[in-house]
C-alpha cells in the first residue's frame, strides 16, 4: 500500500518580489503618515518668536533647563542666572520683560533681588514671577509685600508656567480700562450707575461690597493684601480686624454665585481677582 504524501510547493521568485513589493509600499505609506503627523504637530506647537525677553534665575540645573526650554518653544528668547548677584546684574543690564525668579538663590536670595529691583526706577516695573517650595508661605507673602506679581510652587506644570507668563505680561501691558466700565467674564460693573450685572441680571449689592468689587476687578490679577483693601475700600490707614475683609469678600462671594469662582484666596495674605 502507498502513501499518500502532501507536500507545499516552494513560492516561486516572483511571487516573493511582489510579495516585499508590497510590504516596502506599506511601510512607505506608514512613514509617510508618521512624517505628516510630525509636521503637524509642529506647525500646532510653532510658535512665532515674541521678541520679548526672560530673565529665569534658579541655581537647580534641571528647573533652569525646563523653563527655558518650555519659554523659548513659547517664542520667549531667555537670560539665565544661577545665583542672586548675577539675576540683579542681568536684570539691570537687559531689563527684561519679565523675571522668573527663584526665591531660594545662593549668594543672595531671591526676597532680597526682588526688593533690589523694586527698589529701583529702572527695574521697579519689571513683573516678577516667584517660584517657591510648597513650604514657603512666609516667603511668598513677603514677596506680594515686596511687589512680586505672581507665584508658583515646585513642582510646577512647563505649560502653566508659560500661561502665568503669558498673562501677566497681558496684564501689564494692557491699556487702563475706561473708568466708567469695567468688564471681567460675565460680570459688568457700571461706576456711573453704581450697577454691577451678571449676564444682564442686576445685583443687590452694598456700597462697600460694590467698592470692593471694584477695586479687585480694576487689580485683576496682582494680588491684594488684607491692609491694602481695609486701606482702599475702608480708608482705614492703620490695620485693624482683617477679618472685616474676609466677612466682607464671603458676603460677596455669595452674592456672585457661580461668577466668584474668579476670587482667589491668598492664604495668609489677601485676596486676587482671576483674569478670566
């Protein structure tokens, strides 16, 4: 009795040609599709040079590289400092847009750069970004006292940080608001009817919460210390109870419902405005 035996013929040279023909159009294609994904997330994250500089000052190496880096890709050109003697000298050859400024420098700390610069007519209006340690809350409420504009805790979202710089400069270097008029998302206050709206809706607010509304919205984004508001909207020279502040600012709060979410509490210190 025979056996039957099956065998597979061998593919034929030209069918393996085809058959890497193919496989090499394949991979072809998907190169191509990668290189046009790749250029398109290039063109989404391309971003025009500003022409403004930076000054980042901050002795961790890492920290330095990251902000740098996540600026210039923003279109910032960038200064560098590693210590507090050479972020003066830097700050007051190139008087930078704006200053990141860490508050923990060798050789001179950041406190004591930032009160140098505010100090001076030609650097006094330069904005200050702090970078503090979540534990620096002293720190950091002397720097708002010393004129710093903003702050952020390490670690830090790159994308954050460039938005805050962003908007603080978008903040400094808008033009003033017409005195009548002030407009903040959906909020509208009117000084010459004395009548602030949200989403044409009236509110009922007093005389002092409507100053105070005022003062914050005018402000928005620099932060206000307890004392300066019992100043401004109170007239209260010397400080008394804060807690006038913190009642007055709750009450507020209430009233503006879901539009209040812009009211930001500087625990320790004071209250800021959002810029919405």
């Amino acid at each position: 009795m025979s056996k039957a035996r099956s065998e597979s013929s061998p593919p034929s040279s030209t069918g393996c040609y085809a058959f890497v023909a193919v496989l090499f159009l394949q991979c072809h294609k998907v190169n191509l599709a990668l290189t046009a994904d790749a250029d398109n997330l290039a063109r989404q994250y391309m971003t025009k040079p500003t022409g403004k500089k930076v000054l980042i000052a901050d002795d961790e190496e890492d920290v330095l590289a990251l902000v740098t880096g996540s600026l210039k890709a923003a279109g910032f050109a960038t200064l560098n400092a590693d210590d507090g003697p050479s972020a003066l000298a830097s700050a007051r050859e190139h008087l930078p847009a704006l200053i990141v400024l860490d508050l923990m420098l060798p050789g001179m700390s950041g406190l004591e750069v930032c009160k140098a610069l505010k100090s001076e007519a030609s650097t006094k209006h330069i904005p200050i970004l702090m970078l503090t340690a979540k534990s620096d809350e002293v720190d950091r409420i002397l720097g708002f006292e010393l004129g710093a504009d903003d702050y952020m805790t390490k670690p830090f979202s790159p994308r954050e940080l460039v938005l805050r710089v962003q908007s603080v400069l978008r903040r400094t270097n808008a033009p003033a608001e017409p005195a009548d008029i002030l407009k903040l998302g959906d909020i509208t206050v009117d000084r010459v009817r004395h009548q602030v709206t949200i989403r044409g809706k009236e509110l009922d607010l007093t005389a002092t919460e409507f100053k105070l509304l005022s003062t914050l919205i005018e402000r928005r984004g620099r932060v206000q210390s307890r004392d300066v508001l019992l100043n401004d909207v109170w007239g209260y020279e010397s400080a008394i109870d804060t807690r006038t502040v913190d009642t007055h600012v709750r009450r507020l709060r209430e009233k503006l419902g879901k539009a209040a979410d812009c009211i930001e509490t500087i625990r320790g210190f004071g209250y800021r405005m959002l810029d919405v």
